[in-house]
C-alpha cells in the first residue's frame, strides 16, 4: 500500500517585506531581516557563513527537535572539532557577543522546550552575522510519533499532545490546545527557510555526505553514511507496515498532522541532500494540486503538553 502523499501548491515570493503564497492570502514576514532593513540589506551572507564555519571561525546552532535526529548531528558536528557550549538558564535566543570561533550550541538554547517566545528568529539571533551558522532538521511526523524510546505503542494514548503537529508548534511556539492556521503554517516554513542548513532526518543516507563535503568535515562521515542509510531504509519499511496494519490510525494521523505535513514537504524542498529518501522512492507522491494543511482535521484538539517519549 503506498502512502498518498499531496503535491504542495507553488510558493511564490515577493520582493517587498513580505512573502505571499498563492495558496492563500497570507503575508508573512520573512525570517531574520532585522526591523528597519530592506530587501537590498538581506540577512547574513551564507556564503561567507559557510566559508567561516568551514573554518571554524563562526558559531554552530542546532534547533533540535525531539526524535528528529539532532542527537546525531550534534555528535557528527563534536567528532569534527566543534565544541558544545552550555549557556544555562538561557532565554531562547543568542546575543552577537556569545557568538566564539568553534562554539556549537545545542538544547541550552531553545532546544526541546521549543522556539518559547521568539516572534521573528531576527528578534531572538543575530542573523545578520556571517559568524552564525544555523541547522535543524525535520522528519516525517507519523515516523516521529512511533519512534522508539517512548512513541506509540509504548505510549498506547493515540490522542496524546505529542500526535498533534508537534515539530511545526515547537518551531513556532504555537501552544497545544490552539488550532494551527494557514498563516501558521507559512509561518513555520519561512521560520525553516532561515536556517543555514535543512536536515531531512529520514534521508541521513544522503545528507551526511552533503554535509560534510558543505563543511569540510571529514570524521565519521563515510561509515555515518552507509549506517545512516540503513537506517533510513528501516524507517521507510516501518511506515510501510505501520500504514498496512494500523490504517485507521494512520489515515487518523495523517489528517491530523496534515499542517506538518505540508510542512515537512517543504523541509525536503530545502535539504541538502543530493538524493530521495527511500521513503519517497517506494511511495510516490499524488498528482493533487490541493495542499496538506487543506485536509487538516479541525474539530479535534489536545490540551495539556506532550507525555514523555513524544516529548
């Protein structure tokens, strides 16, 4: 049975300070221009972030979100000479002066806890600065809710908060028990297409050569790959088989998450990885021009916070 994936409508951008989608008629701010600059002052350079990353003479942030392998990162990022910085009890942001040559910043700043009370990253980072270099990943949100270490059906609560579009509500702080809108969604993608590097956590196989040759990293990276792309092939069969025995749930599932959906459609569209994932070579997408986040379901809602293992 192959999973019927939506093709995500066109997005178009504009040149003024705002971005608008043809899929509907929501203005967004793009993420990281300061207040006050124009388009002609656009964000950092990445190429020079890059060039001083590669160096070692920049700053690594990694968003991490929960199961969606930043643990990995983090270590292939320690293996090649970055060293983790703890910042404690430290808001949800970084200041131009904390921003050291070989510096990598991880869940002391924001992390699991989520992006808690940034409206634009420019507010919250110094994004103009090339001395920045910004990763995070996205998965699949249904491989994210029955993976191991706590998911379903270690936790057998189907309706629990962490089933309900947990990464895209982290990567916004968007509360749970709040019903997730258009303009969230385009929210959450222009928040996605800030960062410096997008990582397709269920396409590791090709990412991790994608990113240590961006980076000129050299350890871990071919053996990582090779396991990483094991890795990936599990995941895709394990979906495979979640749909064919559980096809309520998973149709329950998907309906719910479609917001994240749509966004994780997004995220491939800027990975770095220079092939498909399994999971997209054994379920191709449908020809349907209607967008994910239009067959979201809308009567149901969490309240309370995701339980352990989701979380």
């Amino acid at each position: 049975m192959f999973l019927k994936l939506l093709l995500i409508a066109d997005v178009f951008s504009y040149h003024c300070l705002c971005l608008r989608f043809a899929s509907d008629e929501v203005d967004v701010k793009p993420e990281c221009i300061h207040s006050g600059l124009t388009l002609s002052e656009y964000i950092h350079n990445r190429a020079r972030a890059l060039d001083n990353a590669k160096q070692h003479k920049s700053s690594i942030w990694i968003f991490h979100i929960t199961h969606h392998a930043g643990t990995s990162l983090k270590g292939f990022a320690e293996a090649n000479g970055w060293q983790t910085t703890v910042l404690p009890a430290h808001l949800c942001g970084l200041k131009l002066e904390e921003l050291q040559d070989r510096a990598l910043y991880y869940d002391s700043v924001c992390g699991e806890h989520g992006m808690t009370g940034v409206v634009n990253l420019a507010d919250s980072f110094p994004c103009s600065s090339d001395k920045l270099f910004m990763i995070t990943s996205m998965r699949n949100p249904i491989l994210r809710i029955i993976a191991g270490g706590g998911g379903y059906p270690q936790n057998p609560n189907t309706d629990d908060c962490g089933t309900d579009n947990f990464a895209l509500r982290k990567l916004i702080d968007k509360p749970f028990g709040e019903p997730i809108t258009r303009a969230d969604v385009e929210l959450a993608k222009a928040r996605l297409s800030a960062f410096d590097i997008v990582v397709d956590a269920e396409n590791m196989g090709n990412t991790i050569p994608a990113l240590c040759g961006m980076l000129g990293w050299t350890e871990k990276c071919t053996g990582g790959a090779l396991d990483a792309a094991e890795t990936d092939q599990i995941h895709a069969a394990k979906l495979v088989a979640f749909q064919q025995d559980h096809p309520d749930l998973y149709h329950k599932w998907v309906k719910r998450n479609a917001p994240e959906m749509e966004l994780y459609e997004h995220a491939k569209s800027l990975s770095i990885a220079s092939g498909s994932s399994s999971i997209m070579e054994s379920m191709p997408m449908s020809k349907s021009l209607e967008t994910f986040y239009d067959t979201a379901e809308t009567a149901w809602s969490c309240h309370g916070n995701a339980t352990d293992g989701f979380a």
